[in-house]
C-alpha cells in the first residue's frame, strides 16, 4: 500500500503527496488500490457528492482564499432567485426548476453539428500502451455516456501489425479496433469518434485511409500540441526490436537502435529503453501567413477526401499562437478548437519540462476569451472551444464552461476520465483471474478498499443496474467494468455540475455567464478580469439599499 500524505477526511478520500491542481495525485499509476476523489469516484458515482458518514457527522468547508492564479482560486456565484435556461414550455416554478432538470447537452460544429449528452471530450488517447490496454473500458464508457473520445497521434504507424506500402497505410487493425469498439455502442445521435493526426499521421496517409475504411462519420482532428510538453509526442519501449521497427517507420528514436555502440550498450544492460519522438510541425513556415495558408491547404484537402468534421488541437504556447489557432480555425469553418493549458498530460512528457513550460491553463483560457471577444468585434467567427488542462471534478468543468462563455462547448478531460478504466479493470481482474492477464488486471485480489462495499460487481459499483438499463438488451457483465467505472464517475460529475448550475440559476449549458465566476483573490481578478469576490455584484446591492 503507497503511503498518503494528503487527506480529505469529509469524503475519506487521499493522496499519495501534495495533488496536483486537478486533485489527482501528480502520478496516477493503473495499478493504485485507492483513493483519490476520482478513483473513488469511478466505484460509487454520485455518492461521493456528499460528507461521509451522513447522520453521525457535522461538516463544515476550509473556505480558504488560495494564493496564486489557477482554477482553485476562482469561486462560483449563487443567487437567491431566477431560473435562466430553462426549456420555453416549462415554468419556472419550483416543481419544474430542479437541479436534476438541468439539462447538460450540448454540440458543437460549424455546418454539421455533433451532439453531446454531457459537456465532455476525453483528451487524445494515442499510442501510449496505457490507451492501448484499456481502450475498451474508455471507448465504452465514452459511447455509452454520449461525448465524443478522441484516438490520439501515431497510432498506426506504431502498430507492429499495421502494413505500410509505398509510405502509405494500407492495414490499421490497431485503429480499426479502437473505431469499432466505440462505434458498436455509441449511440447515432451523440458522440463521436475522433481520429488526431501529427507529422507523422499525415505523411503515412492515416487520412485517407480513414476516409476509405471508415467514412466521414468520424472527424479528423489535426494536433499542434497539447499542454504537457512543446514537443512531439513520445513513448518508451524497451525492446530494441521494436524500437528498430520505429525507426524503420521514420521515426526519431533516441538512443538511435542501429548504432553499434547503442546495440552492445543494451545487450550489456547499460541502456534499457528507447523513446521514439514525432517532429515538430511548421517548421518550414517561418511567419504566420505561412502557417496560415498550409494549415487552410490542409484542410481543403481533408474535405476533398470527404470529411465533413474537422477539429485542432493547440497547446499552451505563445499568446500569438494562440490568436494563430483561433484565426486559422475561423477561417477553416472548423467545427471545434480545443485549447490544453499547461497542467494537463497523460502520457510520456519529460519531467521539467511538463512543469516549467507554457501557459497555465486558467491564463491560457482567460486569453482565449479575450480574443474570442476581440474576433466578434471584428466580425469574425469565432469557433466553437473546448477547454483542457488538468480538468478533474465538477466544479472545475463549471468554471472552465464558464469563464469561457459563450464560446465554450465542451470540457476536455484526460486523466480523470482515465482512472476508471484502471480501477474498473482491475476488479474484473481479481473477480475473474482466468481473463486477468489478457484484460491487463493488476489485482490479484480485491483490496480493503473496494470490499468495504461488497465482493461482486453489483454490490461495488453503485450504476450497476444504471448502466444494465442504459443496455437494454446486453448483458451489463459482457462489458469492461472499467466502462461501468466511467459511467460511475461522469455521474458523479454530471450530477455535481446540475447542483452547481442550478445554484447559479443556470438550468442549460448555453445559460452560464462568466458573471456566474468571481475571483478569490486580486491577482486572479486581474488575469481573468473577473471581478474580486467582494466587489462581484456590489454596484447591485448597493441599488437594492439605496434605491
């Protein structure tokens, strides 16, 4: 058992040292028997809501002001009256004007718009192993809940039974596998499954093998960056046979695995594991215009090959490349921008650099809705945006949805909706040992923490039968139970962003303001623009007495 050092008696939840912004520990491992909030999360849904304990136990909040600018140190409004978005048949009485009828959907799209039943997007799911291992407990969960999962770079050309012909895939079993799995359980009219392409993706033809195989149901997503590193995307393997096949595919693999010293450096122990690396983008355009003018070529090119969808993903560069991305987007008729400050990351990103470079994610979203605004003015369309970065618990999709409005459709998530499928796995692992090594269980047995709730799925996760009715026909034991893990978590965090919205009088997505948010501390209020907690709403009040 990890020893934890930070607590959080209410929920009798822990982590392992100071967690990160999110709440999730700086290092999340798959084979963790609990519990943060999350993982916690992801077995008793919308029971970790509330204090533990209820009927022995008084509570009360910390409520302290946190120092510095992140997503902790902005506070959300309620009120003591209204009822704003709710549908034009129903009256705003207090029989209709329920936290559990607020309603959650969304889309986003430009012509053809994608819809959504929760306002969530998992982060790119690439050719890391973890995605890999648990893809099915993800793509499952994803399409059972109706938000769209995003398969992320490389994924083809790292496939040792992918086939290459003339420089072009000709077989992806790998990104077969992943399309299908979510399509078999998606629901027609929510969701989506989205396919990101880098360098390398563009150069091996993922697009038009796509376009051939699977149509243009799925939308293509092409990556500038993330939040989690300035550079190309990364793995480590530890064979040098396949870190030769990488290479063979044009991969930069450092240490090179046909240098002869390298060779007899691993045969001797000394070198252990390879890290394959994709390039950087736009290197050949060296002012905007020429990133501008490829990035629309691409594009073009896309929709000649009949994708209908197509999204960018940027990262917490630059301010100028961001005001880059937005306009590139505009003008593309692009149906979504996804925006990742630092903060975020899932996968393989050198240490130092994943926590000294870029943005931070509330600058970087502040920033965006600047010239979003500035873009209105002009009279340019603004596309629709999704927010990223260390994004974990419902409060945090509340306020990123809102310090983005009206702008901002969706929250994009990527560890926090990644847990599940680790502890989901898991416990199907130690309950049936015959399939643990081929589903990737850690578990031998089940934990303490998970048994103080029983020994059989039914009695660990509390939307068991929820899912199984969801279902309908299939038998809720036939799917990963790191899906009925997601579904557990997103309804916690569905539930918990309704009673937030429904405090702030907000009964739809589209009804948030930024005026729901306040800062807590000045230097919040001047990087967001947002005003201080004490001042939000004090010219109102003064009215109400003096008037």
């Amino acid at each position: 058992m990890p020893e934890y050092e930070s607590r959080d008696d209410v929920l009798d939840t822990s982590n392992r040292g100071d967690p990160a912004e999110s709440g999730l520990c700086t290092l999340c491992t798959s084979d963790c028997v609990g519990k943060c909030e999350t993982w916690q999360s992801s077995l008793r849904g919308r029971e970790m809501l509330y204090p533990r304990r209820y009927g022995d136990i008084t509570a009360g909040a910390r409520n302290a002001t946190p120092e510095g600018v992140s997503y902790e140190s902005l506070r959300i409004q309620g009120y003591a009256h209204g009822a704003e978005g709710l549908p034009e048949d129903v009256s705003a009485d207090p029989d209709d004007a329920l936290y559990t009828n607020v309603d959650l959907e969304t889309e986003f799209g430009a012509e053809r718009t994608t819809k959504c039943k929760m306002p969530l997007m998992t982060g790119a799911l690439g050719s890391t192993f973890i995605a890999e291992k648990y893809w099915e407990s993800f793509a499952v969960g994803a399409a059972l809940r109706g938000f769209p999962i995003v398969i992320g770079e490389n994924v083809v050309a790292v496939d040792q039974e992918s086939t290459m012909a003339d420089g072009r895939v000709v077989d992806a079993p790998e990104l077969d596998r992943r399309i299908e799995t979510y399509q078999e359980y998606a629901d027609d009219e929510y969701g989506a499954i989205i396919v990101q392409m880098n360098v390398e993706d563009q150069r091996n033809g993922v697009a038009e093998y796509v376009a051939e195989e699977h149509g243009n149901d799925v939308i293509i997503e092409l990556k500038w960056g993330q939040g989690a590193k300035d550079i190309g995307g990364e793995i480590q393997v530890d064979s040098i046979e396949y870190a030769q096949f990488l290479a063979d595919r044009d991969y930069v693999v450092d240490p090179d695995p046909y240098d002869e010293a390298v060779q007899d450096a691993y045969e001797a122990g000394n070198i252990e594991s390879f890290a394959r690396h994709s390039r950087l983008g736009a290197t050949s355009a060296p002012e905007p215009e020429d990133v501008k003018a490829g990035f629309l070529e691409t594009v073009e090119y896309l929709r000649e090959l009949g994708f209908e969808r197509i999204t960018l993903k940027t990262g917490a560069y630059a301010n100028k490349d961001l005001a880059l991305a937005m306009r590139c987007a505009s003008e593309a008729d692009l149906d979504l921008l996804t925006i990742d400050g630092a903060g975020g990351g899932t996968g393989m990103s050198p240490w130092n650099m994943m926590n000294e470079w870029g943005t931070p994610s509330v600058h970087l979203h502040s920033k965006a809705l600047e010239y979003a605004e500035l873009m209105d003015e002009e009279g340019l369309t603004v596309p629709d945006l999704a927010f990223a970065g260390g994004i974990a618990t419902e409060d945090q999709i509340f306020k990123a949805l809102a310090i983005g409005s009206p702008y901002v459709k969706l929250v994009c998530m990527g560890r926090a909706l990644m847990i599940p499928g680790f502890v989901g796995t898991n416990i199907e692992g130690a309950l049936e040992p015959e399939r643990r090594e081929a589903i990737n269980g850690n578990w031998e047995e089940l934990p303490p923490t998970v048994t103080e709730y029983g020994d059989s799925p039914e009695e660990i996760f509390a939307g068991w039968q929820d899912v199984q009715d969801e279902l309908e026909a299939r038998d809720v034991a036939d799917i990963p139970y790191g899906a009925v893990a997601l579904w557990n978590l997103t309804d916690k965090l569905g539930a918990g962003l309704k009673q937030l919205m429904a405090g702030a009088r907000t009964f739809n997505i589209d009804a948030l303001e930024r005026d729901d948010l306040m800062a807590a501390n000045e230097e919040t209020a001047r990087v967001t623009d947002l005003p201080l907690l004490t001042e939000a709403y004090d010219g109102e009040a003064k009215a109400i007495l003096t008037e």
